[in-house]
C-alpha cells in the first residue's frame, strides 16, 4: 500500500467518519419532529355535519390538534331538504340497525388512532342513524373517545347514553355540548320572510 494511497484513505475514512456525525445529529432532531407527528396522527376528529354547526368545532379541534379528520357520510346523501331529512332521519331510526344508512366510506386504519374526537349533531333527541352505522362498523375498544355534541335547543337527549352502549370498550370522556343554531329556525324564517315579498 503506498504512502499516497494511505493517506488518501485516512482522509476518506474521517470525512465518513464526520460525515457519520452529521447523520447522527439529524435523527436526534428528526426523531423528535417524527415523534410529534406519530403524536399527532394517533389522533382522529371523526364527524356528521349537515348544517356546518358541528364541522366548524370538528375544524378547530383538528386545526388545534393537528389530527387527521373524517367526514361521516352516508351512502345515500340525505335530501338538501331540512323537512324531509328529518322524516327519513325518523324512518332510518325505526328500522333495524343494521339495515340503517350504510356509510360512504370507512375509516381503515382505525386502529392506529389512539385518540378519536367524535362530533354529531342531535338528531330526534338520540344519534343520527348514519352515526349509529359509524360505531357498529368501527372497533373503538380501548382508544379513548371525546364526543362533541350540537343541539338546537333541546339538550342530548339519549345520546350520550347511547354513544356508551354502542362504544362500550372506549374510554369515553366528557363531552362538549354546544347549543346551535336549529335549520329548522332559519327554514321557517326565510320561507315566511320571501312569503312577504310580493312578486
Ligand atoms: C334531522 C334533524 C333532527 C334534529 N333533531 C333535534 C333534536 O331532537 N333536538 C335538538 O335540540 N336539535 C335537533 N336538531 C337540530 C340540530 O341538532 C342542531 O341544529 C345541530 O347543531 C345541527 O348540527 P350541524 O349544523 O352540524 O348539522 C335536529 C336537526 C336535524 C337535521
């Protein structure tokens, strides 16, 4: 081996071996950021919104958190109309549940979440069927589960008491509950206002 070649190796191995230390230096801080963002993706905001009142608080939840989000959906959309949703809402709830408004789509890596904010409306004084259909086809057991509840006035009815029975291996916390706006309010408001306009 000559003297050339030697040192030339000597130099290779310790700008490696500096090289190395670099490379040791990032993952402390990667690891760090990586870990906030396992942090931050084992938890979920799930939610049914129809007239935007409980997306709004699902929104902030996840901007603040930096979560993952989900929109619950049903297969079938329900009618833009807030009357006749509410007859459908009515007849879903009488039927079998599990024959109750299949979902859009599911959540299919459920089991990485460890945290799920879970936000519904109040539909006919319990949970809206579609939200029924949620619990029964996801397994929560063992995460921990924050409900975020809107109401137009006339408190959760048996939702909360329900929501445990359907999600009875979650730990479930204290919910939210937030007085909103009712559609129904602001339908029969702008149908008597453009009653009065005379055309
Ligand atoms: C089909 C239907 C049924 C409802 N039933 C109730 C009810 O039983 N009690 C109540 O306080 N509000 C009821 N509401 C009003 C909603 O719970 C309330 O306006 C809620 O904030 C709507 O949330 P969203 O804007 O996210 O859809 C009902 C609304 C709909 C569409």
């Amino acid at each position: 081996m000559s003297p050339q070649y030697d040192r030339t190796r000597r130099a290779l191995l310790s700008a490696l071996a500096s090289l190395t230390v670099v490379k040791m230096a990032f993952p402390a801080s990667a690891s760090a950021n990586t870990d906030n963002s396992l942090k931050t993706e084992r938890t979920l905001v799930i939610y049914l919104s129809r007239s935007g009142n409980t997306r709004v608080i699902a929104g902030v939840i996840h901007r603040s958190l930096h979560s993952d989000l989900f929109d619950i959906e049903p297969a079938i959309p329900y009618p833009d109309d807030y009357f006749q949703t509410v007859e459908q809402a009515k007849i879903e709830r009488e039927r079998d549940r599990d024959l109750r408004s299949p979902l859009k789509s599911s959540v299919s890596n459920i089991e990485r979440y460890q945290t799920i904010y879970l936000g519904f409306p109040v539909w006919g004084t319990t949970l809206p069927p579609v939200v029924q259909t949620f619990l029964t086809t996801h397994n929560l057991a063992d995460k921990t589960l924050i409900p975020f509840i809107t109401h137009g006035g006339y408190g959760v009815g048996n939702s909360e008491a329900l929501l445990a029975r359907l999600a009875t291996h979650a730990r479930q916390e204290q919910p939210l509950v937030i007085e909103c706006d009712q559609e129904r309010r602001t339908t029969e408001t702008v149908t008597r206002w453009l009653s009065t306009i005379s055309r």
